[in-house]
C-alpha cells in the first residue's frame, strides 16, 4: 500500500508539474502607450493629436490564438469653441476592451512575429473643461470596436516588445445643457508596447 500511494504522489506531482510546464507561455501581461491621431472632427470639436495608455491580460486557447481584455484611457484635446462650450477641452475615453489575438511566428528563428487583434470596446466619453476645471459631461458606456495590426519581438523568454497600428471607432451621445450631441470617436493609434509571458 505504501508503494502504491508513493506512486500515486510521484503521479500527481508529475502531472501537476507538467500540467504547470504546458500552462507557461499562456497568459502576458501587456502595457501599451500610443499616439492617437482622429480621423474626424467630434461632433463640431476639432480634435488636436492624442495620447493613450492601455493595460491589457491574454490567454491563449490555443497555439498562437488568445483571447484578451483590458482597461484603457485616451484623451483629445480641442482648443476651439464647440458644442462643448468655449476655449479649451479635453475628451477622455476610459473604459474597457475585449477581443481576440493572433500571433504567428516570421521565419524559423522565432524572434520576430506578426500580431493582428480584433476586439470591441466598452467605453464612456467625459468631456472637462480645462478653464474651469471640471467635467462638464459624461457619456453613458457603450460599445465601439477596434483592430490592429504589428509585430513581436523577443527580448528574451518572457519579455517581448509589441508595437502595433490600430484603427479605433466609438459612436455615443453627449448631453450638455440639455442639448444632446452624437458624436464619433474615430481614431488611428500607434503605440510600442511591452509585454510579461508567463
């Protein structure tokens, strides 16, 4: 009986270690800064280049195919008078995104791959006004998309260098003083992210 539960215990240690061995390499943790650059005015606003940052966590399902989500902030600035009231605003979209991503090696040697997400967003719009320095409005969340597309590089084992181009597109409505406005968050984003395998 003695053997018996030895074995056992050699088993269980054995596949739970395996089973952690084949579990590595599935998850990455990911922080990506970038440059936005909108494709068109929000509502009247003419929207200065923008800046973001996004936080993400993937799981691949399979060999090179995850699933991921994340929390991001992007924020356009606009120095014109608009629906938004006059002078100087700022249009912060938080929220948080979900999708799926696709790495694929280049070549044989494994250092270098291509990367493409496709995903959606669930994101609101505050809208502060930086005269008087306060939010002057808030959209309620909703869905949007986005898709992007780049590259891999290994660093080493578990740190890669990601940068990637992405398109982003968020359609909500605004109401400030009683007057509601539909507007399009439209944006090209490039961003160098690093990301944690493990």
């Amino acid at each position: 009986m003695k053997k018996v539960r030895k074995k056992l215990l050699i088993i269980t240690v054995l596949f739970f270690t395996a089973s952690y061995a084949y579990a590595q390499e599935k998850w990455s943790l990911a922080l990506r800064p970038s440059a936005n650059f909108s494709t068109q005015d929000l509502g009247d606003a003419t929207l200065n280049n923008g800046f973001g940052l996004e936080f993400t966590v993937s799981y691949n399902f399979i060999e090179h195919l995850g699933a991921y989500v994340g929390w991001g902030y992007n924020v356009f600035n606009s120095d014109n008078n608009s629906f938004a009231g006059t002078g100087d605003t700022d249009f912060n979209e938080t929220g948080y995104s979900f999708g799926l991503q696709f790495i694929h090696p280049l070549g044989t040697s494994g250092k270098l791959s291509y990367l493409i997400k496709v995903g959606g967003v669930y994101n609101h719009i505050e809208v502060e006004n930086n005269i008087i320095e306060a939010i002057i409005a808030d959209s309620d969340r909703g869905l949007g998309w986005e898709v992007s597309t780049g590259l891999q590089l290994n660093l080493n084992d578990n740190w890669k260098l990601r940068p990637q181009l992405g398109y982003h597109s968020l359609l909500r409505n605004i109401t400030i003083n009683s007057m509601t406005t539909e507007v399009d968050l439209n944006y090209v984003t490039f961003g160098v992210g690093i990301a944690k395998i493990f």
